[in-house]
C-alpha cells in the first residue's frame, strides 16, 4: 500500500499532537515535583495544594 500525501500529514498531526502532550504533561510534572519540593519544606500545606476541601 503507498503512503499518500493526506496520511503523511493526518500522521503529523497526530505526532504534533502527542508532542503538545508530553509538553503538557513534562510541565506538570515539573510543577507537581516543585509542589513536593515545598511540602517537605513546610511552605505549603495540603489545602495550598489541593485547594479548600468542599464544603458540607
């Protein structure tokens, strides 16, 4: 079967796709690690982190 010209770029599309994901996903990472960081430090407390626990 011959690659055409639509399925090159469909196939790039979904690889810039999933190259915004792992842009996305590294930066969380990055700040979850900062967020750690933190806590062991005694800056943030869960509420910082997590937000306010809702309300009842």
């Amino acid at each position: 079967m011959a690659v055409d010209q639509d399925f090159i770029e469909r196939f790039q599309k979904e690889t810039d796709l999933l190259k915004n994901l792992q842009k996305r996903i590294s930066e969380a990472i990055d700040r979850a690690e900062d967020r750690i960081a933190k806590m062991k430090e005694g800056k943030l407390t869960k509420e910082e982190i997590f937000g306010a626990p809702p309300k009842k």
